[in-house]
C-alpha cells in the first residue's frame, strides 16, 4: 500500500485506497482514557459482602450510573477477593479435617 503511495505512476484513485487502507497502521487511533469511578460498596471481607457487592455493581449499571466496561473492571477486583475467601475458607477446613485425622 504504502508502494501505492509513493510511485509517481500511481492514478489518483489507487492512491486514495491505499492510503484509506494503510492509514489505520500508520495513524492508529490512541486507547480511550479510563475515567475514575467512585461508587459506595459494602465490605467485601465475607462472602456474603461480596454478593452484595456485585448485586451494588449491577444496579448501577442498570440505572447507567456506571458503564459495563468499568464493572467489569470492579467486578474482577471482587472476583479476586471472592477467591481469596474461598481459599481461606477451605485451608481452614482442609486443616480442621486433618486435625481430627490426626487425633483418631
């Protein structure tokens, strides 16, 4: 394409399709920028915290106080603490378990 644009012998009509073509890898459009979100969420120290975080995050969603690709943001955030609950939650069981293994 860009050969397109600078032969000489290139009609006017070819140079507009390559440089409508080549454009878009010459001059990419630069990434939006990401805004700050505050929105008021409950504790996320329990599982139950956390469900009532992720129902907070759709509500504003659904009202449009919030778009889908920043919950989506947040929403991994809390994914990340659901997981971290989880885990304690079963080494504490894990745990619990071989405790009462061992004593038998």
């Amino acid at each position: 394409m860009l050969g397109v644009l600078h032969d000489p012998a290139s009609d006017e009509k070819s140079k507009a399709w390559a440089a409508e073509k080549a454009a878009p890898f010459v001059h990419p459009k630069p990434a939006p920028a990401q805004r700050l979100v505050k929105i008021e969420l409950p504790s996320t120290d329990t599982a139950e915290g956390v469900s009532a975080a992720l129902g907070k995050l759709i509500q504003a969603v659904a009202t449009g106080d919030l778009a889908p690709g920043e919950a989506q943001g947040i929403a991994a955030l809390i994914e990340m603490q659901r997981k971290a609950i989880e885990t304690t939650d079963i080494l504490d069981r894990l745990e619990a378990l071989e405790a009462m293994n061992g004593r038998q």
